[in-house]
C-alpha cells in the first residue's frame, strides 16, 4: 500500500497513466492471494492439518500481503526516512513472533485490500480528466487541392481546413470557413445545450458536430489545443498540493517516528519498570502501532481535493491546484469586473451624433463622416470601445481615412493625426486632464454625454483640435448587454455566504451605478484605472477574510493577482485567462461561479469529516487498547476501515453537482 506522498502523485506521461490498470489488477490479485492464504492457514489450524500445509498458507498470506508495502518501506528507506508502510510490515512481523500469524495476516490483508481501495478512488478521481484525451481524434480530414485526406492531427498545419461530419468529433481549434450545425461543447466546458456554429465561429477541438457538416480552418496546432492546454492545466493542478496536504506532508515524517517511539516505550516501560511478562507486552504494543498509524490522516485530503478538480472539470469550472479549493472555501467578498464579465462584452455603437453649431463651419461632418473620422483614431487601438467602432464603420461600408501619430491614454482616451488635424476622442476625464485650453461646445457635449450615461450607455467625445483651436465635433454612445445569469449569480452568491458584492470598473460613474443597480451590488467604484482598482482589492482584503477578483485576464491583471483568489472568464478560447487566473470558468458563463464557490466548500466540509474520523478513530482505538487491552484484529478492523471509509468519502465529491 502506497500512502504516502508517493501513493497520490499524479501520471503526466500517457504511457504511464495506462499502465496503472494493470497495477492495480496485480494489486487485487495479490489481496485475493492474501485472503486465501489467510483463510486457508486459519481453517488448517482449526482442523489440525500438516503443519506445512498451515504455515505454507499464512507465508503466501505474509509475502503476498506485504509485498508492494515492503517495497515502499525500501524505497523509503534509502532516501533515508520512514514511512507507514514500515510501520505495518513491523506489526504484522511482531504477530508472527510471538505466535499471531493470523492477526498478522489479516493485518496485511486489510492494509492491501484499503490499498487497492484508495488507489481505485484516486483513479477515479483522475478518470474525468484522461477520459479527455480519447475524446480527441487521432486525425482529421483535410482539404489539399479540393479533396480530402486523413492526416494524423500532429501534422495539421495552423490554416489547413478539415472537414467534420455530423456526429464526428472536431479534433482541433479552428473558425469555421463554411457551413452551419450545432457543437456540443459539454466535455471542454460544461455546458449542456448545444451551441449553433456559422461561419467566422470559433470551435474547440474534442467537441461533437451534431447537425450539419463544417469546414474549418485550423488556428492552434494539435498540442496548442484548448483541450491540450486543460488536460495540461489539471494534472498541473492535482499536481499542487492544498495546504492541508502540504502540513500532512510535513508532519509524517516526525509521526511515525513518533509512533515508533511510542512503541518502543510500550514495549521497555511494562518490561524492565513493571515486571509484566514478554508476549502480552509486546502484543499490546503492536496492536498500539497499529491503532496509531496515520494512513487514514494522509489519504483523508487527497481523496477529496482530487475528486474535487475532477468534478469541477466535469462543470466547466478548472480549479488550478489544491490550495485554491481551500481558499475559494473562505471567500466572503467578490469583486466583479464589469465588461465581459457582468455585461456580455460584446459592445455595440448605439448612437452616432453631431454637434449642431458645427453646421457651415470647416468642421461640418454629417454623423456617417463623424464615425468615418472617429474609426481612423480608433482603428489603431485595441479597447472594446474602439472595436465596437471600426465595426460600424465597416458594417456602413465607410471610407476610413489613415490615421498617424496615434497615442492612448490609459483609462481614458486616445488621440491621432487624420486629415492634418488631431481627433481626440475620449471620457470627460481624458478633456479634464489631457487636452490643454478652451473647447468649443464643451458643455454641450457634456451634457448629451451624461443624457446617454443616465441611459445606461457609455458615451465618448469626439473633438478636433487644429491651429490651436479645439471644437466638439459630436459624441458616440455604446452599449453591452447585462448577462443573463448575472442577476441571478449574484443572488446565489449571497445565499453561499459572501457578504459583500463589488464592481470594479474603467467605465463611467452613470453607466457603472445601472448596471450596479439593475443588479444588486453593494458598492460600486468607476472610471478606475488598473492600479486603482488593486488599491480597493486590498482594501477589501483589510476588511474581509478572503477576497475573490473575476475579469478577463486582460485589463483586469494586477487586481486578478492581488486577490486571494482570481478568477478568469471564458477559458476555452483565453489563454491568458487560462495562463493567470486561479479558476477558471471555462464555459463563459458567470453562473458556474456559486458553483465554484460550493465545491470549495464542500470539500472543505469533506476534510473536516474525514479528519474527524480518521483522528477520531486513532485516539478511540489507543484509549480503547490501553484501559479495555482491545485484541490487534480489532485494532486492525479500526485501522483499516476508517482509512477506507475516508477515501469514499473524498470520492463522493465526484458527484458534486451544486
């Protein structure tokens, strides 16, 4: 039996994780060999059979049982330290000594048997997570020179297009060149209602083509896939151990030396200071080491936090490591991010309008010049704002005119040369701060800005400046779509424990106070830029015991990692959210957060069970052995059934589904 920090290390290599099944089959055929063994020496002692015939029996029983527990013991022993399997393969030993090979036995057979039993729910645990790698094809039908042909998926090229038939599986990333189906994505990210595909789509390799036929450009080789990036990012998870395991881990050590010391005393104490005689003296002190072994301490947490990352995978929520499962359990403040995480993110221009006293002057612009002018600036940007506006340009089939000389101001405008004039376009802040000197029709371009705020849209000047003079040529307004599940995701929040309920956002103070408002938040901070929005995390912190930042990964960085515990919107397309964030909603959708939130919980919940009753069990049995003398067998049903009662228990997070 492997309990210690070895028995839960995670198989990165795929060879290797296909290996554990025939080990695990060896490992139960040797508890059945243990067992027969066990039994047979027993019913050979009662019916006075050939002393061979006996002790034959109970020598396939000893080696059988401690086999692959005297390796680990050797294994430990060279490093050099010491471990639990030393502990029972000493026990089982000192019952063959003084005449108890049977309770030797049966104390082997049981220790395999929770072995084999531990290692099954681990596997399980794990299971979720390989099962990804077969959902990937091994290749793929590409298009050369109009017809297809099989190509192993390694040796797809980035803009090579592959077919994909109803029913196939996709087996890479790509945006779809042509036709329309519908995609279940449910194995990348939980999701459980298919989603319609047409082209200019992005699709995820791993995931089922239901309807009609696609094809598809490829834009991520196969090990650059979201499917690789996931399998990568979970065993790198299990691979981190949860503080609780980590303080197990730096404890056993000076444990089990200390069981042995216990031991030892149990053994020298009734011997030379009490005169009691050799053989119940020392079978007292086995049945003592028995009783305090840690095994069911050291499995009780990584029973739970693995099935705990598995389950959350299974949802579309990826936990990257054990100590992120504990902490998300603290959290009793959530600060939101608005754009692309509470709203949809997929801004649109809304409103496009001159400003009336520019009519017959140089700068007269009709509202289709006014967006052609404001997309040369805004073409050169990266914001959403700016994304938002190119597009409607485009989508009006408008000349844009080339723009130089372009500068962003962060968090609140930009500014470039078109047709030898600077466009500054910008929030107030950016006129307040940036723009030097008197502005024509300032004030009424103020006032329709915050007309369009009060509406719950955001609202940017546009304003020429040329020969030192400066005039409102006339403003655009935007607008993004509350999510559906926000309102609701934060109402479950609340219900879960968290206290206070913030956003923190670049945006207006209008627009930021109705989305606040439409949705229940507690504060709201506006027209913040990315530094500032780290001063109110910590401020946050001050105050509460665990602080949650959800946002894009982007924009939102430094807050993301000053929080305890960051959150990444929209992994199966996001690298950087899949590269910074320590959760990751890999389904985009905002109502997988409770849920994340309550597996922590839960499994929090798990390891206080767990520990209860494995600690619990220890000091029952010692109390137990030293005032009623309670026979090895018994010690040893204890042991064992509480090491084995908690690996279930961890497994039962498996199910969790909120």
């Amino acid at each position: 039996m492997e309990t210690g920090s070895g028995s839960v290390s995670i198989t990165r290599d795929r060879a290797e994780a296909l290996l554990e099944r025939p080990v695990l089959r060896r490992q139960a055929l040797f508890v059945v060999l243990t067992f027969v063994g066990m039994v047979a020496g027993l019913f050979g002692s009662w019916f006075d059979a050939p002393p061979w015939f006996v002790w034959g029996n109970y020598a396939v029983a000893y080696v059988f049982g401690g086999w692959y527990g005297l390796k680990e013991s050797i294994k430990s022993l060279r490093k050099p330290a010491v471990e639990i399997d030393l502990l029972m393969i000493l026990a089982a030993v000192g019952a063959l000594i003084i005449g108890a090979p049977f309770e030797g036995a049966m104390l082997l057979f049981l220790f395999s048997l929770s072995g084999v039993l531990e290692e099954y729910a681990i596997g399980r645990s794990r299971t979720a997570i390989r099962s990804l790698i077969e959902m990937r094809p091994e290749s793929a039908q590409v298009l050369s020179d109009g017809e297809e042909v099989t190509v192993s998926i390694d040796d797809v090229e980035v803009g090579d297009v592959f077919v994909v038939r109803p029913g196939d599986r996709l087996p890479l990333d790509g945006v779809v060149e042509s036709g329309e189906s519908t995609v279940d994505q449910s194995s990348l990210t939980g999701e459980s209602v298919p989603v319609s595909k047409e082209p200019g789509d992005e699709v995820f390799g791993g995931t089922i083509n239901e309807t009609g036929s696609l094809e598809v450009r490829v834009t991520r080789k196969a090990q650059e896939s979201a499917i690789s990036r996931l399998i990568h990012m979970v065993e790198e998870a299990q691979e981190k151990q949860a503080p609780t395991q980590q303080l197990i881990d730096r404890y056993e050590q000076p444990y089990v030396l200390s069981v042995f010391a216990m031991t030892a005393v149990a053994i020298a104490l009734p011997l030379l200071v009490l005169g009691h005689t050799f053989e119940p003296t020392f079978y007292r002190a086995m049945t003592l080491m028995v009783a305090a072994s840690p095994c069911a301490v050291i499995i009780s947490t990584p029973a739970a936090v693995l099935s705990a990352i598995s389950a959350g995978g299974r949802q579309g929520v990826l936990f990257k490591g054990g100590e992120h499962i504990e902490t998300a359990g603290n959290v009793d403040a959530v600060a939101f991010d608005k754009t692309g995480t509470l709203t949809e993110g997929n801004t649109r221009l809304t409103d496009v309008s001159t400003l009336g006293h520019t009519s017959g002057s140089s700068d007269a612009l009709t509202d289709d010049e006014l967006l052609s002018v404001a997309a040369a600036v805004q073409s050169r940007s990266e914001h959403h704002l700016a994304e938002a506006t190119v597009e409607a340009a485009d989508e009006r089939s408008l000349d844009i005119p080339t723009a130089t000389e372009f500068q962003a101001v962060v968090g609140k405008g930009v500014h470039a040369r078109v047709d030898e004039r600077t466009i500054h376009i910008g929030n107030p802040r950016y006129f307040d701060t940036v723009v030097d000197g008197p502005i024509e029709g300032i004030d009424a371009g103020l006032d329709a800005v915050r007309e369009q705020e009060s509406r719950g849209k955001t609202s940017v000047l546009v304003v020429s400046e040329s020969d030192e003079e400066r005039r409102v040529l006339g403003w655009l307004a935007f607008t993004d779509t509350i999510r559906e599940d926000a309102a609701e995701t934060i109402e479950r929040l609340r219900e879960r424990g968290v206290e206070q309920i913030v956003m923190l956002t670049g945006d207006n103070e209008r627009v930021a106070e109705y989305i606040a408002g439409e949705l229940g938040i507690d504060e709201v901070y506006s027209e913040l830029l990315p530094e500032e929005k780290v001063d109110h995390i910590e401020a946050l912190q001050a105050e509460y015991e665990a602080v949650a930042m959800v946002g894009d990964g982007v924009n939102d960085a430094p807050a993301l990692a000053t929080a305890d515990i960051s959150i990444g919107m929209g992994g199966a397309g996001t690298d950087v959210a899949l590269e910074t964030a320590d959760i990751v909603l890999m389904s985009d959708k905002l109502g997988r957060l409770p849920y994340a939130f309550a597996l922590s919980r839960e499994t929090r919940k798990t390891l206080y069970i767990n520990f209860s009753i494995a600690f619990g069990a220890i000091a029952i049995m010692i109390i137990a052995i030293l005032t009623a003398g309670i026979p090895l067998p018994v010690a040893v049903v204890g042991h064992e059934g509480s090491t084995v009662l908690v690996s279930l228990i961890g497994l039962r997070l498996l199910g969790f589904d909120g």
